[in-house]
C-alpha cells in the first residue's frame, strides 16, 4: 500500500503505526530483541504513567498562564481606553471631533 501523507504529522503517524505493527508481529512471534521488550515493559511501568500525567498537567499550565496574560492584555486596553473617556470628560482633553489620533493634534 502505497503512503499517501501530505503533510510531516500525517507522515510521521504513518510511520509510527507501521513501527508498531511491525513490533506487534515481533512479540507475538517470539523474536522480539531484548531493547523492543523492555521498551514496552517501560510504558507500562507506574513510572512512566505519572510522567505522563505530569506533561499534562504542565500543559494545562502553560494554557493557564497564556489565558491570563490575554486576559491581562484585554484589560490594559480597557482601562486606558476609560482612562482615555475620563480625560474627555473632566476636559483634560478636547472632545473627540476635535482632536485628530493620527496626527494628536486639535482641529480648531
């Protein structure tokens, strides 16, 4: 069968799934070598599960702080653009129609 995979992802799933039916075949055979046993007797162990669980949980983390800092982001908009409202309205600073942002300078 010949591998169609456009992409590098679909390429290396492609690759995987033919390295674990090979391995398959191997320990079903008895002919497996000693490196390809104690590999999967190593993804079985607790050890490896936790390991698991922690990359998880590092990545939930991760997901965490970029939120926060989008959020924060969000914020900091916000708040300068009320600081900006405050200002026109105390008169610290002309009205909207008469002040141009591109060149911050007053139309009249």
């Amino acid at each position: 069968m010949a591998n169609k995979a456009r992409t590098p992802e679909a390429m290396e799933g492609y690759l995987v799934n033919l390295a674990m039916k090979n391995a398959e075949r191997q320990l079903e055979s008895g002919k497996a070598s000693s490196q390809l046993i104690c590999h999967f007797l190593k993804l079985g162990t607790e050890r490896e599960r936790l390991n698991n669980e922690k990359l998880r949980s590092d990545l939930k983390v991760a997901e965490a702080k970029i939120k926060t800092m989008e959020s924060a982001e969000r914020s900091a908009k916000l708040y300068e653009e009320a600081i900006q409202a405050f200002k026109s309205y105390s008169g610290s600073r002309e009205p909207e129609e008469y002040y141009d942002d591109e060149t911050h300078q007053n139309l009249q």
